[in-house]
C-alpha cells in the first residue's frame, strides 16, 4: 500500500474547496442576463383550482412572465415521468396519474406549484407572486397512510380508492404453512416514520437556451445529470440528448432527493427560452420542506414464526407505504424491490410471505432517502427479531447466530429472490460484541440503575442489497432505465491523467477515491489525476449515484477501462523495447521485458501514443484514453451488525445514546477514512430516525407543521456517541474490485438498534419512532406503575 | 423581504428619535428572530434601527451587590464574562445554552427581553433574579414587565438600555430544551436572595411567570426535597407537537428540583 | 386543533345579543380592527392588521352564521386570509345561556390554519389563539357594561376560561387556531368571524423567534 493507492487514509482532495467556501454550487453559477423565479405553491394540501388571475402580476416591475398550466399545454409540456412501472399483484400495472408541471385542474398536496412568475430580480418575482389571484375550492385531504383506502376523498380519479398498488412477493402457502407448526409467533404493528430530506444545500435550477445553436443547458442540483437528460428531455420537453447540455455541479448533499427529476428544473428549461434569458431558482428552505421528495412512511405489521429453541420458521409483513400526492421517479420501487426482498435478512428464514400496497394522500411525494426501503426492511426484521428473542428468553445475540446464513452457504438464494453472493456474519457479530464489551453490560446496567439512569442494549444484524443493479433484473421488475456504468480513463501526454465516472459525487469524496484506485492500479502519481463528474458534455453516460453503487458499479467501469489502457499500453511498450507483447508485464506504473530491467513508465507510453513517431501506427490508434460500461452480475451485499447502548433519564424521557458498535462488511476499502465518515454520517442520520426526526401533517388538514427547523429536528453532533468502527472484509465475489458499497449502511442499520436499546432499556415491547422525550417519558411512567404494582 | 429604510445611529438619542420618527420602525439589535421573519416576508416595517452596535449599549459592570449588562450584549459575552461567571454562575450558565453558537454570538439580552418569546431563557433569570429593566423612559421591574405572549411593558419607542440583576445568595437554572429548536420546552430559575426566594418558569406558559407554591416551600427550605410534594398543575400551560401540558407540567418539577440540586451544589 | 372557551359577560342574554350583532362594538373588540362590513345577512367581511412580536401581518377575513337560533346559538365559518403568510379556517358553535343575571358564552371551535402560518408557526398556534379569544372578549365584556349599566346585583365578573383539550403525546399534528365567537341576531349577524381572523394573524406573526 502507497500512501495514497487502495488502503490509504488519504484526506479529501474536494476537501478544500468546500472548507474554504471555493465550491461552485447550482445557485453560485450566475449567467449573463440571468432572470429569477419563483413558485407559487398552493396552501391548500387538497383543493379544486378555479381560475388565477395573474393580470397584476404581469404589470408589476420588472415581471417578464407569469406562467401556469395553461402556458404549458400550449406548448405541449409533458408532466414529470415516473421512472418505475411496477407490476401490481393482479398482473396489471400500477395506477400511473398524470403528474402535471405546473398544478392543472386540482392541487394535491400544501406545495404543490400552482403558477411560475419570472422577473428582473427575485424580490420582484416574489412581490408578483403574492399578486396572483388563485381560486381555490377545498377538497377533503387524505392524509392518513393506513387509512388512505377508506378515505372519503380521491386524490386522483384515476384511483378512486387511493391504492396506487397491490403487490407481493414470496411463498404465501408456505409461509401460512409455517405458521400453523410454529411453537411460537412474534407479532409487531409500526410505524415507519416519515422523513423529510434536509440536504444542506437547498434545490436550485438555471436553465439557459442558446438560440445560435439550439443548445439548451440546465445546470442543477442533481445526483445524475444523465438521468434528468434523458427523463427531462424526453418526457418533458422533448427535446433530444444531443441539444441539451445538463450539469451537476458541486452538490451539497443528496440523500436521495436529488435522484428524482422534479418539475422546477424543467420549468425553468422551458421558460428560459420563452423569455429569452437564463432563468434561475434556488428553493428556499421552506420551499425544501414542502417540496423534496420524503422518505419512508410505512404502517407495517410483522409476524415470526419460531419453534422453541428460536429457529426461524417463517415470516410474514405487510405493509401499506405512502407514495405522497404523485410518483415521484423511483417511487414503486422504494417499498416494493428495495424493501421486501431484504426480509430475510442475515438469515435463514425458510417461508416469507410480504404483501405491500402503495397508497396516494395528499402529501408531498415520497421517494427514495438514503438506504431507500432497506433501512424500512432491517427495521421489521431485526424489531421482530429482537421482539422473539425477548418472547422466548433467549439472548438478542444468540438467537441472531443460530439463525444467521453461514459463510459455506453462499451463495444463498433467500425466499425473496435475491442470490447473497458472500458475507461472514457472526463474525462481524464476535467483532460488534467485542467492541462493545457485551459480556459486560449487565455490570454496566447496574451501575447507570444506580445513578437512577435505565441503561439498554440493541443489536441490528443488517443486510442490504446495493450496488445497484444488473440491468436485466432491473428491467424485469420494472425500471425503465439500465443500471450500469461509464468510466473513462483519459492518459494526458505528459502523463498525467483525466477520470471521468458517470457516477456523481455530492459529499461522498469519489475524487479522492477514484483517484486512488487509478493511481493505484495505474501506478500514475495522486496528484496527477483529477476526477470529472456531473456533466452531460464530459461524460459519455452515467446513471449516477444512489444505491451505494458508485464504487461497485462506477469504480467496476473504471477498473475496466484501466484494463484496457494496460492491454494497449503492453502493445506500445512492446514496440517501444522491440520485446514481444506477451512477454511485457505491468506494475507499479512501469511495462517490463519480463526476465530484464528494460521498461518504460506508463508516462512515456502515453507520451509515445500522443507524439507517435516510434509508434506501431499500422496496427494501433494513437492516444491512450479507454472508455467502459459496466452492468454488474449480481446486487452487492453490504452486511454486518450495530449495536448501540442508551441511557433514559426516566424523569424526563431523554435518551442519551451512550455507545455504538458499527462492524460493517463493505468487500474491500478504498479509502477507510472515507469509509468510516459514511458510516458515522448514516449513523447519524439513523439515529435521528430513531430519536429526533419525525415529519408530521395535520391529519386533518393536509398541512406540513414540521416545516422549518423549529419543530424538524435533525440530529447534531452533541446528540451523538464517539463510534466504535470497525470491518470485516468478504471480498465481492462478482466484481472486479471486490467492493460492495458504504453508502447506506450506517442508515439501514441504526434505527433497529436504537430502538430495540431503548425497548431493552424500558423493558417494553415496542415504541413509536422518533423516541421523543414525552413518548420516552410515558414509557417510563408506565413501567414504573407496573412495577410498584 | 420587503424593502425598508435602514438606519444605523451613532448614538441612542438617534436612535430613538428615529425610531419616533419612523412610520412602522423596528429596532433591530441582534437580529436572531427579526430578520427571519423579514424573510419569511411575515412583516413589513418600514424602517430597520440598527442599535446593534451602539457602543454605550453594550457592557457588563459589577460592583458585588449588582450585576448590570448593556442591551445589545450579546449572550456569549455574557457566557464567556469572568464578571458575570462570579457573580451569577445561573445566569453565565443560561446564556451559555441559548440557541447555538451563531445565535449566541449574534442575540442579545434586550433584544431577547423585548421580543419576550414564550420559551426565552433569559426572561426566567430576569424574573428569578428579581431584575430591572432600564429604559429610555424608566426603570422597570421584572415582575411587572412580562405581560403576555410576545408583550411586555414596553411602549412604543420605549427602548432598553440595560438590565440589572441583584446578587443573589444562590441560584440555579435548568432548562429542557424543545430537542428541534432548542427553544425551553420548560426552563426554571431558582433563587434565593436577601429578599426571599424565587422560581421562575419559562417555556411554559405564554411568558414567563413566578411559580409561587414552589417559593412558599421553599422559604424555609431552599432544597429539592422541599419541593417534591409541590403539584403543578397543567391547566393553561403551553402544548404542542413536542409537549404536552401534562408532560411540561411535570417537566416543571423536574427541572425546578434540578436547579435547586445546582444552586446548591 | 379544538378549542373550547366559556365567557361569563354581566348582562342579559338580549343585550349580550344585541352588542354580538353591533359593528361599533365588534369593531371596538377586534384587535387591530381596520374596517368591518356587512356583505350580507349572514356574511362579514373585514380587514385587521395585527402586530405580534416581530410579526405584523393584515388579514381580510369573512365570515359567514349559520344555524341561526337566536338569541341562543348558532354556528360560524370563517375564513381569514393573509396572503404571503397563509390563511386560517375554522368554524364554531356558540351558545348563549342566562346563569344568573349573567350570560354565560360558550364555544366550542375547530379550525386550523395553512401555508406559511402553519408550516412554521405551530408551536404558537394554541397560545395565540388563546390570547386573542381572551382579548376579544375581555374588551367585549367592557363594552357590553360600559355601554349599558350592568344589572342590579352584578357580581364581579367571575371569568373563566378552559385551555384547548388536549390530552395525550404529541405525535400527531393538530395545528390550527381556533375560530371563536359569536353570532347574529335576528336579521343581521355581524362580529363573530373576528376571532377567526384575528387567530390566524397572530398565528402568522409568531412564529420565530430568539431574542
């Protein structure tokens, strides 16, 4: 290992931009003759629109154009696609409403964008804005997700009932079958609490039209500018790949809600052209609440089925999940195949059976948010996993190891479909306990109960499936895109080196990381690599970042296109020494005569394939840049095991997480500082599932009133532990790197662990997410009142 | 935001002729509730004052029997005042904890007492302490100058100067804070002077307010054993998505003998 | 959000009526009270500018009775817009009953409030809508003696308010001001949408807030 090749704790190259304020982010891009705009949202979370009259508006100074729905079906603008079609249970497609830019006949939830004004400056579209007259007439607002399907009021006519889908997976009669010789069954009902995104850095959008070329180009807040070209494009305005230009560039943080393609950056694609001026609009934090995509929201029951020792029998879930007012890009497929699939978790659990049905309310549109239905399906299992121990008396940990697949095993094909290609779970089990120091808890205990502190233990045997995704099985179940990966490796003359992924790094540090992979195999020095991403133009394709797929997929690409310049880079240097090409070995960025001391660095090859007067013209190109696509084998299989310890003050419910063991198998490590920063920050963001964030709607109104930081709490560092990190490494099997992708875990796995800590803590069965001070408070005083009983 | 005139005057009496003079003036002296509401456009003033960084309101001066802080301190330096520290550790440990960092370095102790938010820190210590407010036009005490939600005495183009806190003999201040804004779900001061004992809620109810069967048992007995039998009631206490009146009510009692462990500690 | 308030006003119940029914009164209890006009029979119009904190905001609001049954009870539905900052909706039933030479009010209300107001306004909704209905009806008790002399044995006037009901944990979202008042007389209703409106300004304006 090199002090900056594969292993490295290399600090972040973007590291320095972003600290001292130098990155260029969406809304620092300002372009000549720049105009602003500004929404107009509905207040109503359900109302008929009757007419708006925008005609002060219009004349107010400096307003260049007011435009609402109307505007668009003039010109033919297509609504915002949905980028899954997913097959319902009956064979027929799920319910696909039209999803309208700009709100046509109804709003649909408090938010939802009724009018675009365009102006000189921002103030001006905001004074226009307040101007415009909208009548509304208000409709019932379905808020509830389970009780969605009884609702009184549609959201769309097209699903009276407000069901989306009906969907399920796995073996139900062998399940049912399980159940009837089951000596025990476990049973939870939950909730999944909803989640707003928070991303730091709010959406933004600048679309800008070249009338001399044709050439449109968006600059946006985007994890996959590919993505928004070809949904955008396509279904939106229609116009082809080769005329629009999309760019993301530096990104403040993603978390999966800046996957999806939203109206406001094609909005101001077309009005751009419509006005003649670059258009603008930055989302204000406010606007960020009402209008990202959310996370979560399932109301789920589980059952286990065991036998008396705490065998695994069977398992059977379901789930009613809130898709929001529309699909949103990935909707379908966040609580369908990103979730039940998962249910076998870390173990051998013969039948499952999940039933899912996706309901519409009148909320914000719901998408995927970091982990994106696998930490919804580590939460049923390691609840009602725990919930079984407890049921029979068993040790938490114990009754995870007799269950869990055994490293022999693989691969395992579970009862959901999915093919684990590796994994070593009770290793990372010993190695989490150890961490931790369980055999020790009860003195632990002991000690807190004398400070008049209930001090508890969680454990969460996570798994994922990431690195996302073979494109056949993605088409199979309804993807309407591929999910492979473009790299190219671009050998400057004098040697140094351009990477270009089609992944997009927004927090994540590919820069670094692939960086290092291609100094390492290439044996070029750190420094002389750069890493491009984020742009339509520089990129031949990309699907971006998501999934924990961006090193297992782009990285994959990457590693394959090095292969291909050490194959041409072996014919150059085999001209360049007179030597046979079979007789030319690679390393430390040198070609050897195999048996002799000549070489040539990787440098003067490319020097000699850009300057070629010693060349072998006849039978190579010059150059030495090599392009890859590639489409994974298999999902990758991200695993390991959390465990966490809390304190409750029983006086006043708080929660002080006091300690946290993390033991993740990802494959291979890149980089381990950068590794260990994503599982600290999705152990935050778990953590703040479990005990802070907790989006709330008036259930009979329809209103956001979590909606700013007053009442939203996300979590802050003084809410967290020091981690306890640590690894095992199972290699991949299936791709070339031998990586499997961090991204999600830390958010996959907290929430399980917290909760099941805090439940141990209070010696109860179960509480509602976020463990609130009162909730935890009730809790408390409950089980104060059974004990003095 | 709208537009507005700003200000900046180089003096007090500028000041509040300005402010006078001005059809709808707002003075902005830190800014941490003001200029979120400008942006938010919830109001429309037509003049801003920036007392801000007048010099002559901005000091802290102690003498042993007294401490007084200038209007537009701002709550670190009170935090951070080896004065303040020694005198009334209560009151450099309540301002240490408003808000975060950025709002400690930017709010003040007049701005807050002025725009008296029902889940304030300072307006407990102020009630406790048994302080008095300094204005341009009088001088005003504590128990008379809390009046509702967001109301106090003040009138119109009444500006405060400073606020003298008494050297209490012990006191002690504990605050749940609302985990999302950290805000006071319930704060409660407690203190005991020369002149009595005094507790002070905040965060509970519409403004802070003196909770007066908890002083009564705790005139003879300044401890948290004094007060254990102490019910607060939830009738009319504040309630939310975070907290219930039951919950606060409770939170009360908690809080209240936790600050009396402090000031005794 | 629910709320339920009871007023004791040291006057008969026709009286009482009849202030409910008087523009000058009502314009004189409404805080911050601009203008207030009869639309029609049943419907209220008005403009109020209120001031809370660093909040100032100006609401139109209508209001329109139902239900009449005077001098007993009747139902409100009120609407209060105040543009950028959202807009309030509530509806109350209010009842008059005589309890000793005095009139005992009684409402009980749901309403809640939308866009900017309730996004970022909720922990102030209950209190503000508290302060408001106590300040309406402070000022209307005034007016209602200051106007006509109080009946012979008038007691002090005992007031007594109850909190909005709510029990129980805070997860679920009940944010919205109420609604309060009054009604109408025979013919010509008037005041009572003051409350409605006046809610949700304040709403509007608290919100925020460090010092």
């Amino acid at each position: 290992m090199t002090e900056t090749g594969i292993g490295a704790r290399v600090k972040r190259k973007e590291d320095f931009r972003f600290l001292t304020g130098q990155g260029t982010y969406t809304d620092d891009i300002n372009r000549h003759g720049q105009a602003h705009a500004c929404f107009l949202r509905s207040p109503h979370a359900h109302a008929k629109l009757g007419a708006i009259n925008a005609a002060k508006a219009k004349a107010m100074p400096g307003v260049l154009a007011v435009f609402t729905h109307a505007d668009l079906a003039a010109d033919k603008v297509g609504g915002v696609p949905c980028g899954f079609g997913l097959t319902q249970k009956n064979g027929k497609p799920q319910i696909e409403p039209p999803h309208p830019a700009l709100a046509a006949g109804k709003v649909r939830y408090a938010g939802d964008a009724v009018a675009m004004v365009v102006a000189e400056t921002l103030a001006q579209a905001r004074d226009a804005a307040e101007a415009i007259e909208v009548g509304y007439s208000e409709l019932p607002a379905v808020v509830d997700t389970a009780g969605a399907p009884r609702a009184k009021s549609a959201v769309h006519d097209e699903a009276p009932n407000n069901v989306c889908f009906e969907w399920e997976i796995g073996d139900k009669a062998k399940t049912d079958e399980a159940f009837a010789k089951a000596a025990n069954v476990s049973k939870l009902e939950f909730v999944n609490n909803r989640l707003i995104p928070n991303a730091m850095e709010p959406r933004a959008a600048v679309g800008e039209y070249d009338r001399a070329t044709g050439n449109y180009t968006l600059y946006t807040t985007s994890q996959n500018p590919h993505v928004i070209r070809l949904l955008m494009g396509a279904f939106v305005l229609a116009i082809p790949e080769h005329r629009l230009r999309v760019v993301a560039p530096d990104v403040g943080g993603g978390f999966g809600s800046k996957i999806f393609h939203y109206a406001e950056e094609a909005l101001v694609t077309w009005a751009c052209r419509k006005v003649g001026r670059p258009v603008k609009w930055t989302a204000e934090r406010s606007e960020s609440f009402l209008t990202d995509a959310h996370g979560r929201d399932h109301v789920t029951k589980v059952e286990l089925a065991t036998d008396r020792e705490g065998n695994f029998l069977g398992l059977r879930v379901h789930s009613i999940a809130n898709l929001g007012a529309y699909l949103s890009t990935f909707a379908p497929m966040v609580p369908t195949w990103l979730y039940a699939p998962l249910f076998a978790g870390q173990y051998r659990t013969p039948a499952i059976h999940a039933e899912v049905i996706g309901v519409f309310t009148n909320t914000s549109p719901v998408d995927a948010y970091r982990g994106a239905g696998r930490p919804e399906a580590t939460y049923v299992v390691e609840r009602i996993v725990e919930t079984a121990a407890r049921d029979l008396k068993l040790d938490p940990a114990e009754i995870r190891r007799k269950n869990f697949i055994a490293p022999a095993q693989f691969p395992y094909t579970t009862p959901v479909v999915l093919q684990y290609d590796s994994g070593q779970y009770a290793l990372a089990m010993d190695k989490a306990c150890q961490l931790i120091d369980y055999k020790n808890f009860a003195k632990r205990k002991a000690e807190a109960e004398k400070r008049g502190r209930l001090r508890g233990i969680g454990f969460s045997a996570y798994i994922e499936a990431c690195g996302v995704a073979p494109s056949a099985v993605a088409g199979a179940i309804g993807a309407r895109a591929g999910l492979y990966e473009a790299g190219v490796i671009r050998f400057h003359p004098t040697g140094s080196v351009t990477v270009i992924t089609g992944t997009h790094s927004h927090g994540q540090g590919h820069e670094t990381t692939f960086a290092q992979l291609v100094s390492d195999r290439l044996g070029v020095p750190y420094d002389s690599i750069d890493v491009v991403h984020g742009d339509t133009d520089r990129i031949p394709f990309g699907m971006g970042t998501y999934g924990s797929r961006s090193i297992a997929v782009g990285g994959s690409a990457l590693s394959k296109a090095m292969d291909k310049i050490v194959d041409k880079g072996k014919r150059i240097a085999a001209h360049l020494m007179e030597a046979a090409v079979q007789d030319i070995e690679f390393k430390n960025g040198a070609f050897r005569v195999a048996g002799t001391d000549k070489q040539k660095t990787i440098q003067e090859v490319a020097f000699a394939a850009y300057v070629p007067h010693n060349y072998p013209l006849n039978e190579l190109e010059p150059g030495l840049e090599e392009t890859a696509y590639y489409d994974p084998a298999n999902f990758t299989y991200p695993a390991g095991t959390h465990i966490a310890e809390v304190e409750v003050d029983p006086q006043t419910g708080q929660v002080e997480v006091v300690d946290w063991a993390a033991v993740d198998d990802f494959g291979n490590v890149i980089n381990p500082m950068i590794v260990e920063g994503q599982v600290h920050g999705g152990i935050a963001q778990g953590i703040g599932q479990a005990l802070l964030e907790g989006c709330v709607y008036d259930d009979r109104s329809g209103q956001l009133v979590t909606g700013s930081y007053m009442d939203y709490c996300m979590p802050r560092a003084d809410n967290l532990p020091s981690y306890r990190v640590d690894m095992t490494h199972t290699p991949c099997p299936h791709n070339p790197l031998g990586v499997k992708g961090c991204g999600e875990a830390g958010a996959i796995a907290a929430p399980a662990a917290l909760m099941n800590a805090i439940t141990n803590a209070l010696g109860i069965k179960d509480l509602a997410m976020p463990a609130t001070p009162e909730r935890v408070w009730r809790a408390a005083q409950a089980r104060g009142a059974r004990a003095a009983e | 935001m709208y537009n507005f005139a700003y200000h900046r005057p180089g003096s007090l009496a500028e000041a509040e002729r300005k402010l006078k003079a001005a059809a709808d003036g707002r003075l902005l002296a830190g800014g941490q509730t003001l200029l979120p509401t400008l942006k938010q456009r919830l109001a429309k003033p037509s003049d801003l004052i920036d007392i801000g960084r007048l010099a002559e309101l901005s000091f802290i001066k102690a003498d042993g029997r007294s401490v007084q802080i200038g209007a537009t301190t701002r709550h670190a330096t009170v935090a951070a005042s080896a004065e303040v520290r020694k005198a009334i550790p209560a009151l450099a440990k309540l301002a240490g904890g408003i808000g975060d960092p950025q709002v400690r370095n930017m709010g003040t102790i007049g701005g807050s007492l002025a725009n008296s938010d029902p889940a304030a820190d300072y307006p407990a210590a102020v009630l406790a302490l048994g302080a008095t407010i300094h204005t341009t036009e009088r001088a005003i005490a504590a128990d008379d100058f809390f009046k509702g939600l967001f109301e106090t005495a003040l009138k119109p183009g009444e500006i405060i100067k400073s606020v003298s806190f008494p050297v209490p003999e012990k006191a002690g201040y504990m605050k749940f804070a609302q985990p999302a804004s950290r805000f006071c779900m319930v704060g409660v001061f407690v203190c005991k002077a020369g002149s009595g004992v005094r507790v002070a809620v905040t965060g509970a109810g519409p403004c802070a307010f003196r909770q007066s069967a908890m002083e009564k048992a705790l005139a003879s007995n300044f401890s948290a054993a004094a007060i254990e039998s102490v019910k607060v009631s939830p009738a009319g206490l504040n309630a939310d998505i975070h907290c219930s009146a039951e919950y606060r009510a409770h939170l009360v009692g908690v809080m209240a003998r936790r600050a009396l462990t402090e000031a005794n500690g | 959000m629910d709320l339920t308030g009871e007023y004791r006003i040291p006057a008969d119940k026709e009286r009482v009526w009849q202030a409910l029914n008087d523009p000058d009164v009502l314009k004189a209890c409404i805080p911050g009270c601009q203008s207030l006009e009869r639309v029609s029979d049943n419907e209220l119009k008005a403009t109020v500018g209120l001031r809370i904190g660093p909040v100032s905001a100006s609401f139109t609001g209508q209001v329109t009775l139902a239900d009449l049954n005077p001098p007993d009870s009747y139902t409100l539905r009120g609407e209060g817009k105040g543009g950028a900052a959202g807009f309030g909706r509530g509806e109350a039933k209010v009842e008059l009953s005589s309890e000793n030479d005095e009139t005992v009010l009684r409402y009980v209300a749901n309403a809640h409030v939308g866009g900017k107001l309730a996004q970022i306004g909720s922990r102030l909704v209950d209190g503000a809508a508290r302060k408001l209905a106590d300040e309406f009806f402070a000022k209307f008790r005034d007016e209602v003696t200051k106007r006509a002399p109080p009946p012979a044995a008038a007691a002090a006037p005992a007031e007594e308010r109850r909190p909005a009901a709510q029990p129980g944990p805070p997860p679920s979202a009940d944010a919205a001001p109420p609604v309060a008042p009054l009604a109408p007389a025979r013919g010509v209703p008037t005041w009572a949408w003051v409350i409605g409106l006046i809610l949700v300004a304040l709403i509007l304006l608290l919100v925020f807030s460090r010092g």
